[in-house]
C-alpha cells in the first residue's frame, strides 16, 4: 500500500507537469477558453473570438502537485511489510 | 420658364442637402467583428479580456466630422476572459454586476482637435462613459476611417458606407466603483481599453 501510494504520487506529479509544458507552461491562471484573432480585409479590424480549449495554469500544477505530496504524505501513516 | 428654373433650383438644392446629410451608422455588426478589448496590469497579475457585443448608432457627416455624435453600447455579459472563475467573479455583484447594470455605454458629446486627411478623422472626443451605473466624462484620442460606398463588401447586396471607429483610453476602476477595495497588487487600478469597432450606413 505504501509503495503504492507513493508510485501514485509520482504517477501524479509526473502527469500535471507534463500535460502543464505539453500545452505551453502557461504561468498564469488556468484557460478554458483561447483567444482567435481574425483580420477583416475591408474595415481593417481585428475580430476577436474565443475557442474552447483547456490550456492548464499554475494553479493546474499547483493544485497537482499538492495532491501528489498529500498521497506520498499519506503514505507514511502504513507500515512497511515484513518480508 | 421661371417655374422651370425655380423648381431646378429647389431640386439642385434638394441634391446638395441630401448629400451634404450627416449618416447614421448603425454599430450592430452582422459579421460580430467589433470588440472592445480591456487590460488591467497588476505587478502580480494581468488580466486581458474583450467584449463582443456592441451595438449603438454615430451620426457622422463626411463633410463635418468634428460633427460626430452618437453613442456606443457594450453588453457587459459579453465581457470575456479565458478563466471561467475568474470571468464568473468579473460579472458578479462585487465587480461589474452584470445582472443589475446590463450595459456599458459611450455617449460622444463633443469633438476637438479634430484633423481630417481623405478619409481618416482624428479627434480627441470627450463624453460621458457608463459602467456599473456610474457615469464619468472622460477624453480619448480616437480615430474614424469614413469608407465610402465599401458597404457591399461585407454585406452582398447591400449599398452603403461603413464607419470605423478606433479609440484607446483609460480609467480607473475605482471611479466606477468596480470593488474599489480590491488590491492593487493583483487587480490593477487603471483598466486600459481599446474599441474597434465599425458600423453601416446603408442606402
């Protein structure tokens, strides 16, 4: 159970910070949505529309990364088997 | 021969005045291109977002810019940022209260230091500006771009002109009292707002 929990741990941290570089390190708040620029050739005017797309932030990481250290904590309460 | 040339003269008249006519533009942009884009820069956060849904008339005479009145409305709740807590805390009752104050408004009163080169106008405009119920007269640099006859362009089928307005200013968030207790540190005072935005005049 220990050592499970521990793997878990690192299975979970692992996971947070590679999906969190994989979509871009964004170091501001987590996204749902993205921005889309548009030119529009007559007027000259930029349209500005917002697609859903799940871009995760450092409360992302943040939050991962503090369950992670709550499951490895969590794994100090079981003893280990004897052999 | 006298009724003749009177009723020329009354219809080359007629001619002058309907030419000489301000234009109504209408800002409902059928191609949802318009948007007033807001930034606030914190030293500990910075959030940028836009708004889409503007609408409003501008009574803009070629011959007269400096003429220019109108008004601009922004429906707060299209006021958009990526992070929907975020956006959900914006529209709530302590920032914009989107719920009780449904509009954003810009009502153009007066035009001056106005210079005119072709087609393009710039001018510092002063009016007052709504948000949150809170009406201040502010002063902004802004730009209008008269396109002649460019209607049928962006709409098929339809004759007319089209009118561009760009405009940067700023103000501050607590003259509106958008939750003035806020810190400063993550929820900049100063909001920086750009409006880009074109209306129809069809004929």
């Amino acid at each position: 159970m220990k050592k499970s929990l521990r793997l878990l741990a690192l299975v979970v941290a692992l996971a947070a910070a590679g999906t969190w570089f994989a979509t871009g390190a964004n170091r501001g708040w987590t996204k749902t949505s993205v921005e889309k620029k548009t030119l529009d050739e007559v007027t000259g005017l930029e349209a500005i529309t917002y697609e859903k797309q799940f871009v995760p932030g450092l409360d992302f990481l943040g939050v991962a990364l503090l369950g992670a250290g709550a499951l490895a904590g969590f794994s100090f309460l079981f003893r280990n088997q004897p052999n | 021969m006298k009724t003749t040339a009177l009723s020329l003269f009354a219809l080359t008249a007629l001619s002058v005045a309907a030419s000489a006519a301000p234009l109504t533009f209408d800002f409902k942009d059928p191609k949802g291109v318009n948007n007033a884009v807001f930034k606030l820069d914190a030293p500990l956060e910075a959030i940028n977002g836009s708004a889409n849904g503007v609408s409003g008339t501008v009574t803009f005479d070629p011959a007269d810019p400096g003429a220019t009145k109108g008004k601009i409305v922004v429906d707060a709740a299209s006021l958009h940022v990526p992070n929907p807590v975020m956006k959900e805390h914006m529209h709530g009752d302590q920032w914009l209260d989107v719920a009780k104050h449904k509009e954003i408004t810009f009502e153009a009163k007066s035009f001056s230091n106005v210079k005119t080169t072709g087609d393009n106008t710039t001018a510092e405009v002063t009016g007052t500006l709504t948000i949150r119920g809170v009406a201040k007269e502010v002063n902004a640099p802004v730009k209008l771009s008269y396109l002649k006859g460019k209607l049928g362009l962006r709409v098929p089928n339809q004759k007319g002109d089209l009118l561009v307005i760009r405009a940067s200013f700023a103000v501050k968030r607590s003259d509106f009292g958008i939750n003035p207790k806020a810190p400063e540190d993550k929820v900049a005072d100063t909001i920086d707002l750009t409006l880009s935005i074109a209306g129809a005049a069809p004929r």
